[in-house]
C-alpha cells in the first residue's frame, strides 16, 4: 500500500488509520511503516543509554503493531501503547498475548487528562508526520504535556528543510516544528541524524528531550 494514494480528511485528520488496518486483514506487509521488530533506531538508543527502567513508566504514541512497546516492556519499563485503530490494538493482543503491556485504544487529540505529565519515557515514531500540517502544532502539545518531570521524550521522524513544502502523507517535520518541543518546557538532549535510501536519500532524526 502506497501512503501517497492515502486521501488525508483535513476535518478527521486520524480517520484513515483504523481503515488502513482493516483493509489489510491481518497481513503486515499492507502496513507500510509495519516491520514486525522494533524500530533500529530506538534500539541502537537503547544499547547506548541503558535507561534505568526499574519502576519507571514509558508511553508509546501511536504503537501500531506493538514491536516498539514490547521491547520497552522487556527491558522493565511499565508500558502504556495506544492507537487510534482498535484494528490495531487487537492485533497487537493477538500478536502477543501474554504481553504486559497496556494496550489501549485512544485519540490523541482526547487523551486522559490524568495521563499529563505522568510518563517517564514517551516513544513517538512517525506519528507527527502522519499528520497534517494544519494541526502538527496541537499534537506537539499534546505529547509535551505527557513528560514527567525528569522524563525523557524520544521522536523519530523525517525531517525537511524549513522552506520546503511537503507532500504527504508523510509529511516530514521542520526545525520550527520541532523547536516547539523546546518552547514547551522540554529541553533538547541530542540530535542524530540518519540519510535513508542510496537514492531517495531520506533525512531522519533521533531527537532526544527532557523534562528538566
């Protein structure tokens, strides 16, 4: 499935995720950002860090088939994973039946008021970018407000050049868009970047922030 043939409802700017994933029936290889493992750059920051986990709750954004959650929870995190497809969440429970994750259906846009500033670590991979433009700035709000003080927020997204128009989905984010993590109240940890594909040369960034 190609997501540039995705038709993007600007009024329900979520809407076309739960159709995505029945339409694909089971079969992952219909999810275009599905790998069936986690995500390697959430891995390789793992291995580098070695988070202290003990106690500590992370909260996974839009966790699709549940690769990323369930590698956070194996390394003793207390997870919470949400998606706005309850498609996908079934098929997380299917996938992994004997998970301790919390998997949970859940908007973005109308999280538990009592979820603000509860997570110690927050995992969003591509879900900003899989929305639109018109409201990138509420949904930086949103997940801001999720880090607990000392908490750590980690984004993994495409990234473009400022004075570029993208065209999506995805829609790859700016320095201004990510600099409202940082007016927000997060200070900015690190920033790796990554170039994906010998030909399409895809910039990706690893940016890491804190709740100071």
């Amino acid at each position: 499935m190609c997501l540039n043939n995705i038709s993007v409802d600007q009024q329900n700017p979520t809407g076309w995720f739960e159709p995505l994933y029945a339409q694909a029936k089971g079969d992952s290889s219909q999810v275009p950002w599905a790998k069936n493992q986690p995500h390697p750059y959430l891995q390789q920051w793992l291995s580098i860090n070695s988070p202290q986990t003990e106690g500590k709750s992370a909260l996974v954004i839009g966790c699709g088939l549940g690769d990323d959650a369930e590698l956070l929870a194996s390394i003793g995190y207390q997870v919470t994973a949400f998606d706005i497809s309850p498609t996908a969440i079934a098929w997380c429970q299917q996938r992994f039946p004997n998970s301790t994750v919390n998997y949970l259906v859940a908007d973005l846009f109308n999280l538990d008021p009592q979820w603000q500033g509860k997570y110690d670590f927050i995992f969003e991979c591509k879900t900003i970018q899989a929305l639109p433009l018109n409201v990138r700035s509420q949904v930086i709000q949103k997940i801001a407000t999720l880090v607990a003080p000392k908490g750590t927020l980690l984004v993994i997204t495409r990234h473009r050049e400022a004075n570029t128009i993208p065209d999506g989905p995805p829609w790859a984010l700016s320095d201004a868009e990510l600099s409202q993590f940082t007016e927000l109240g997060l200070s900015e940890v690190s920033c790796d970047r990554f170039v994906e594909g010998e030909q399409t040369k895809i910039e990706q960034y690893r940016l890491e922030y804190c709740r100071s």
